[in-house]
C-alpha cells in the first residue's frame, strides 16, 4: 500500500472499514454499521481507554457513507478539549464534519479554540486556527478577533498564514471588525514568506471588497504590489515555488486579482500598473497550463482595469490564441472572456471571428455552446450572408440542448440583417425544415405574416413548402405553414409557372393528397390537422374541377372524434351548403398582415386555431359567418344589378377584430347558440320606424339614426306573421358607390311563425359625397325546407329629408 | 458571503463519496442534495469534454485522477485554470504522503487526506503555496502524534 513511512495506520478504523466493504448488499451493509455504530456509543461512555481518537475516526468514516453520526458531536467537544494530540487532531477534524455554527454544540468549543490558540505548539493552534476559519460563528469570531490580530503580528510564519485566513473568515463573517485587521494587513505585505504573503493578499482583497475607503486606502501598496510581482516574474529559478517553469502561479494570480481590484475605474493606479502587466503578458510561458493560467488573470485585470489601448489589443489577441490552444479548457475560457467583452471591444473581437466560428465544430458540448453565443454576437449586417452559413450548418448537426437557443437566435439575426425578403423567407424555411421541433409557437404566426408582406414571392414560396411537405410532415411547425400557403396560394401553386424556382407540375389531386396525408397522419398535432383542414377548405374556391373531392373530406370530418377538428368540418359543410353564395368572400386572399395588428396577433380570419390567444379561441367559422354578410357583399352586384351601386366593404381584418372583440368579451369557449343569442344589437329607440316590405306575411321595418354630419345608422326589424316558421333568415343590402356601409351582426336567423320573436339587424353608413341615399336589400329564408328570395328597394329613410341628408 | 471556493468532493465512478468539505456552512441536506447534483454532472460527462461546468451561481472544475474524480466548486469571478492547478497540486501532496497514492489509500486513511489538504487549504482559500512547506508540516504533526501516543502507552510511575 504506502512505502513513505507515514504514521502507523488506525488499525480498528481499517478493520471496521474492511469489513463494511466487504458487505455484498446495501442491506448488510446497513447491518455492518449499525453494529459498529452500537459499539462506538458504547466505547463513547466509557472512561478514557487510549482508543478515544480511532472511535471517533470510526464514525467520521460512517457519517462520510451518508449515515447519521450526531451522536458524536458531544465527543468532538470531549475530543477536543483533551490534552492529547491525537485527540484534539480527531476532534477538531470531527467538529469541522460534523458541526456548523447552527449547533449548539459549536459554542461549547469556543472555550477549547481560545485555549488552543495560545497552545505553546504550533501544531495544536494550528488546529484551532484552521477550525476557526471553517466554521467560527459571528459570537466566535468577535470574541477571538483580538486574539487574532495578536497572531498576525507576533508569530511564525507558520502560525501567521494560518491567521490571515482566519481574518478572513472573521471580516466575511462580522465586516465591522475589518478595520481591526487593516493595519497588520499592510504591515504582512513586507513579509518574505510566500504563505504569509498569499494570506495577506487575499486578506487586503477581502479588506477592499467590503469596504470602498478601505480600498481607497490600500491603493497605496500598488507599487509595492507591483515589485512583488516583477521579482516572481523576472526572478530566477525558485525550487520551493516553481511550476512548470512558472514561480508560485498561485500568489501572482492572487496579487493580480488585488491588482485588478486597486486599478478598477482609477487611472492612476492602472497607468502605474501598466508596464507590469505588459511584462507579465510577454514574459509567461503559455506552453504549460499553469503559465496561461497567469496569463488569462492578466488578461482579466487589464481588459477591467483603465489600462491604455496597446495593452488592451495585447490581451484581446491572447485570448485570440487561446482559441487556438489544442487544450479545450484554454479554448472554452477564451470564449467565455470574449463573450464579456463583445460589447465593450467589438471589433476587437471580430478579428478573431473565424476562429470563434470554427469552434462551433469542436467536439466539446461546453465550447459548442460558448461558440454559438459568441457568433450570434458577431453577427452584423456586413458579415450576414456568410454567418448565416455556418450558423445553419451549425444547427444541422448541433448537439439536442443547443438547437432551440440556436433556432431563436437565428431567427432574430435574420430578422435584423436579412438582406432581402426571399433571403429571410429562405432562411426560416431552412431552420423550420432542419430543426422545426425546437423553434418557439409565435414562429408559425411570424413566419406567416413574413411570407403575406412579401407578395412578389407567394409562388416561389408556397411551391418551396409544398415540395418540404412532401418530403417531410413530422415538423410541426413547417407542416403548418406549409398548408396554410398551399390553402392561401394554391391557385400559385397550380399554376405551375414560376420564375424564382423550376417548374413543376402540380395537379389538384397531387394538392389534396398533400393535405390529406397531413390530415390523416399520425405524426400531426390536432392543430396541425386544423391548419390542414382549414387549407383543404380554401382550395375550394382556388381549384376548378375536384370541388366534390373537398365536399368529401370535409364531411368527412363532421364526424370526427377531435371536438375542433370536427366543429370545423360542420362549420366548413354549412359553408358549402347554406352559405355556398358567400363562399368565395369566406375564403378570399387575405389582406397583408400588419405586424402588431390585431389581425397578426389573432391569426387567420379564415378561423386557424391559434394557441396563444385563449380568448379567441372560439369556434372560428361561426362569428365569421356572421361578420361576413355584414361585410363582404360584393357578390350582390351581380344578383342586384344596377352598375352604380357598388359595395363599400370595410377591411377583413377590421371587421374581424371588432367580431372577435365583442364575442370573445361575452363568450369566451361558448358554443354557437350563445353566440347568436349573445350579441345584442343596440335599440334604436324612439327613432321613427318605416314599413319597408310586407310580403307573405313577411315585414321588414326601418328606422334610423342620424350619427353625424355624413354618418347614419339604420336599424332593419323583421318579423314573420304567416303560421309557419322561417328558417334561415338573412339580409343583405347594397348602397351607392360613394356610400359606405357596414353590416353588424343580425339577432338570429329564425323568424317564429305569429310573430312570436322578430330579428334586427344593425347597418351603418357613412355618406361622405352626400349623395342621394338609396338601399338594396335582399331577403331570403327558408320556408318549410324551401328557400325563398326577394328584393326591395328603399328610397327614403325616416328622419331624413328627401335628398337622404 | 464569498469564499473562492466553496466545496471540494471526491468520488469515485461509482459516485461512492471518499471526501468533502464544505467551505460554506450548509445544511446536511443542502450537501446531500449537492453530492447527488455533482456525482450526477460529473459522470455524465463525455470523455473529452473541457473540465468546467456551470451549475447554479458556481463553476464547477473537475478532474479524474485514475479511479478518483475531484470535485471543485469556485465563485463564477474565479479563475478556472488556476483552480485545476489546486486539484492538481492536492494530488501532488496526497501522491508525496502516500506514495503512488491510489484509491484505497484515501479509502483506508481519509483522515490523513483530510490533514493534509488542512494544511493546504483553509476556509476556501490556499494557505501554503509551497509543496515543502506543505509535507513538512504534515511530517512534524505525524510525529508529534506518534510522540505523544508513545508517551501516552508508557507505564506512570
């Protein structure tokens, strides 16, 4: 085992150390312990047998396994207070393992500590010094403060470095008492031993780092600092201190990080400092370790000091060879030093970046990650193109943990120095494509809304995506954007014709399949089956011949097991059936989505399930069907005639948002009766009301309200008197082509037979021409399963005059 | 309240502890906790990864010396490099005491390794930067135990 004749073996500690290891389960070991366990308690009460210190050693060793060992704590205190080396040895080891300033028991050993420190052996008040330092509470550090600031004056070097450390446990504990140690402090520095020395350096730091007048005070020692450090530096070989080459790296790390402290915004002290630092720089052997060791402390003090910008350029390009450095642990600190100062030295910085990039390739997962925080700093407009390379083939092969901190970060480099649209467009699809698993929900939105801004590239993008889908449907997020394209831009991708990429046919089957795949795909989230079915749907009015083959899947899913999916299939269905004449207002391009508008942060009029607006997160298809009438009336036009009369339709989205504002306050989740039934349009009262229709037991009645200068609002009151209920009902109205109108939300849709309950319907106007104020308006129901249509013109509006002002 | 260094572990592969020691006062169950985190980290390790990991507020150096991991845990301002150098020069002082010092040796004599790196580090900072000082002390207070002890077993008149 051991040739150096170190003192004699604990021969029962062994024994009982043998023995619990041979225990071949961790249930007999348990036995082997509580066994010896017993027997150290026994051996506790007895008198003083000479073995006292091997008991004791015995239960460290058990408390070290992860067993209970408290029991001991009294026999530290005994141990401790024994005449005996041996003992105190073992004591003092057992008071620093198994009691902390928070038990009692640490008080009772304060009164031994005290002793011990003024022993006549240097050996035993080496004990209580170092116990002292590792676990003195605050009482126990000012009750002993004095004493220690005795040692620190008047001892051997031995007791002397010993008592530094213990001021400085004492000033981390109680900072008043750092003004006790400030002037021995300072008279240590012009110590020759190294110990010592090093104990009054970390003391001073300890000193000025709590106390800013006292750092004040010891910028004065800067000079003396600064010769200690030459004669390490230039001195000869010294046996006692020598690594590698290097004289003691540890105190010349500890007097540079006083040094960095002294110089910190003080361009005095950092101008006397100067010279030295550049020696150190130049002077220390980086072969080894511990010589960069010093060198990367040197570099830490001068890039946070005042120091002159030649020293600056030196340490930024020592960590440019650090970079370089075979040893990882010497690249990793570079990366993390230049990380730091990115801000501060940019373009320092940016002379090393090709060696930083490189190191995204390394090896290590540590570097790896140092590397891409570093290049994603490095990005600028100037260098995009070429970063962007190395970024995504970075994230083609990074490691798991790396690729959504590297996505996120691509995506806000892209964002700011794209250097064009389809660049940026590209570049989302690529990450989407190579790690879109890992990429943030408000990606499929923002990517969206990228790809609506850029109309030029609707057909180069939508046949970029459908050619990803078909390679890939696992990817969530891409899948998504993907058949949100195809379902906006189908007629793009059918077309076939593209300038940015080749040409490739695309038949309307080869669309649908697309889309069904997604649909029926296991590896599809039910959003993601949303998106697939809501595109399906809007190809409806995108493609000519296979209309039936949507009809077919849509009903499909009217049964379908997901709520969502099949609340949309019914709704999609009631498109095509009731509603089939509004169909390709429904379904239309949409506008450009405006970032921070409403509609961007809604999503889709066209009702895709968004996850992140709770409120909103209503059946879709619903309040859509009923803002839509309102709105988009274009197709009147041709059922009215009269080419004069043209629709004014407010924006999509603006409709959109105010539909979706007022029913996500009254009904968030609610199913479609509530809606209907919620929306209460506001009583036009005591306005004048004006028989405008009566046909078939069918009245329509009028009243309106003035609202300003050009502005007016007409209230329209159906009510249905024959004996058999109407279903179905809806009005639609048309106006003059300077006129612009606006639809709200009708009551309901049923007329019940005797005029049990009547619909109203809200239409704004707005007449900014003033010109002669006619309406159109179209009625049409259903009567016993029959649909019934008919017009009527209104030319003249209560409480205006003849001219409609 | 900082120490450069807060916590020293040993372990070996297994993850069985042969050494702690605490720089900060903690509680037994913060250090069990702690134990389990490092053992965990440090094991998972790749064989060429870099010797420096984050974990919380700390960084953690790391070394393996044949079938023993040393564990380090210093404040995030401290310099890493120089902290493997305290590993390493630990290992020196442990090989110069035991002589090709191996596992069994820390196993079998865990209290001679904790008084030997007493009279190198103390409350988390390096007391003695010279390996002579350092064994000579370690020889002087053996003998002073042996001294005593022989004393100690001598019959009184």
């Amino acid at each position: 085992m051991h040739t150096h004749t170190a003192m004699s073996p604990s021969v029962p500690l062994q024994e009982m150390i043998r023995a619990i290891r041979s225990a071949r389960t961790q249930c007999e070991e348990r036995g082997v312990i509580q066994r010896e366990c017993a027997a150290i308690r026994a051996q506790f009460r007895q008198a003083d047998n000479g073995g006292r210190s091997h008991n004791l050693a015995k239960l460290l060793y058990v408390h070290m396994l992860g067993y209970p060992a408290h029991f001991g704590q009294m026999e530290c205190v005994r141990m401790i207070a024994s005449p005996r080396y041996s003992e105190k040895r073992v004591g003092y080891l057992g008071a620093m393992m198994l009691l902390d300033e928070k038990q009692d028991a640490s008080l009772l050993i304060t009164n031994s500590i005290k002793n011990d420190l003024s022993h006549s052996n240097q050996y035993v008040q080496s004990l209580a010094l170092c116990t002292l330092a590792c676990m003195g509470s605050a009482e126990m550090c000012r009750d002993l403060a004095p004493e220690i600031d005795r040692l620190l004056r008047a001892s051997n070097s031995y007791i002397k470095k010993k008592a530094a450390l213990c001021a400085v446990h004492i000033v981390r504990k109680v900072h008043e008492l750092g003004e006790l140690f400030v002037p021995a402090a300072r008279s240590l520095l012009s110590e020759k031993n190294h110990g010592v020395l090093h104990g009054a350096v970390v003391l001073i730091i300890e000193l000025c780092e709590q106390n800013p007048e006292t750092l004040e005070r010891f910028r004065k020692t800067v000079p003396d600092l600064v010769q200690i450090m030459k004669g390490l530096v230039l001195s000869g070989y010294s046996p006692e201190h020598d690594v590698a080459g290097i004289s003691d790296p540890f105190l010349q790390v500890r007097i540079l990080r006083l040094l960095r402290i002294l110089g910190r915004n003080n361009e005095g002290a950092s101008d006397s400092m100067n010279d030295l630092l550049a020696q150190v720089a130049t002077n220390t052997d980086s072969t080894k370790t511990v010589g960069n060791a010093v060198l990367y402390e040197t570099v830490l003090t001068v890039l946070d000091i005042k120091s002159e910008s030649g020293l600056r350029v030196l340490a930024v390009n020592i960590l440019g060879r650090f970079l370089l450095n075979n040893d990882r642990n010497i690249r990793y600190i570079a990366m993390t030093s230049l990380q730091k100062i990115v801000g501060t030295d940019h373009n320092a910085v940016q002379r090393h970046r090709g060696t930083i990039v490189d190191c995204l390739k390394d090896q290590d997962a540590s570097v790896k990650r140092r590397a891409l925080e570093l290049s994603l700093a490095l990005v600028s407009a100037s260098n995009i193109r070429s970063m962007m390379k190395e970024l995504l083939l970075f994230l083609s092969s990074c490691p798991p943990e790396l690729r959504a901190h590297a996505a996120s970060g691509i995506f806000n480099a892209a964002e700011r120095y794209a250097p064009s649209q389809r660049w940026h467009i590209d570049t989302m699809l690529h990450v989407l494509i190579t790690a879109g698993g890992d990429v943030r929900d408000e990606t499929v939105p923002n990517l969206i809304q990228l790809i609506t801004n850029a109309s030029e590239l609707h057909c180069y993008t939508v046949h970029k995506l459908y050619r990803a889908l078909l390679l890939d449907i696992s990817q969530q997020s891409l899948v998504q954007v993907a058949c949100w394209c195809i379902g906006e831009y189908g007629d793009l991708l059918l077309k076939g014709d593209c300038q940015e990429t080749e040409p490739v046919q695309v038949t309307e089957d080869d669309a649908l399949d697309a889309l069904e795949t997604v649909l029926q795909s296991h590896m599809s989230s039910p959003a993601t089956r949303g998106f697939a079915l809501t595109a399906t749907m809007k190809l409806s009015t995108r493609i000519t011949d296979n209309v039936d083959r949507i009809r077919s899947i849509v009903s499909i899913y009217g049964s379908c097991i997901d709520v969502e999916l099949q609340q949309r299939a019914v709704e999609y269905n009631a498109l095509f059936r009731k509603y089939d004449h509004m169909r390709a207002a429904v379904l239309e391009r949409m506008p450009v989505i405006e970032k921070n508008s409403p509609g961007h942060t809604n999503g889709e009029s066209t009702g895709e399930a968004v996850k992140d607006v709770p409120t909103a997160k209503m059946k879709q298809g619903e309040p859509l069907l009923l803002q839509q009438p309102a709105n988009q009336v274009c197709d009147l036009l041709d059922l009215l005639g009269g080419s004069e009369e043209t629709l004014q339709p407010g924006p999509a989205v603006d409709c959109l948002v105010s539909g979706l504002s007022v029913h996500a306050a009254g009904t968030a989740g609610g199913d479609l009766l509530d809606l209907l039934g919620g929306f209460e349009p506001a009583e036009l009262s005591p306005a004048p009301q004006v028989l405008a229709y009566d046909k078939g037991g069918v009245t329509l009645t009028l009243s309106c309200e003035k609202q300003s200068d050009t502005g007016l609002t007409v209230t329209l009151t159906a009510s249905n008197s024959s004996d058999s209920d109407l279903s179905s009902f809806t009005l639609q109205a048309a106006v003059p082509k300077s006129v612009q109108l606006h639809m709200k939300a009708p009551s309901g849709d049923s007329l019940p037979a005797r005029g049990t309950a009547k619909v109203t319907q809200m239409v704004v106007l707005n007449n900014p021409n003033k010109v002669n104020l006619k309406m159109r308006v179209r009625v049409s129901y259903t009567r016993q399963g029959s649909p019934f249509q008919d017009t009527v013109q209104i030319d003249s509006f209560p409480g205006l005059d003849a001219a409609g002002q | 309240m900082t120490h450069s260094m807060r916590f020293l572990l040993l372990f070996s592969r297994q993850g069985k502890l042969r050494l702690q020691k605490w720089f900060t006062p903690m509680s037994e169950r913060e250090k069990k906790k702690i134990i389990r985190d490092m053992t965990t980290m440090v094991l998972a390790r790749q064989p060429r990864s870099c010797n420096f990991l984050h974990w919380k507020d700390l960084k953690v150096i790391y070394k393996r010396y044949a079938s023993l991991y040393f564990c380090l845990a210093i404040e995030n301002q401290e310099n890493e490099l120089i902290a493997l150098e305290v590993i390493h020069r630990y290992v020196e002082l442990l090989d110069k005491y035991f002589g090709n010092v191996c596992e069994l040796d820390i196993i079998f004599n865990f209290e001679k390794a904790y008084f030997i790196l007493d009279e190198f580090l103390i409350g988390g900072e390096i007391q003695e930067t010279s390996k002579q000082m350092v064994n000579r002390s370690i020889e002087a207070s053996d003998m002073l135990q042996e001294t005593m002890e022989e004393y100690m077993s001598k019959p009184a008149f």
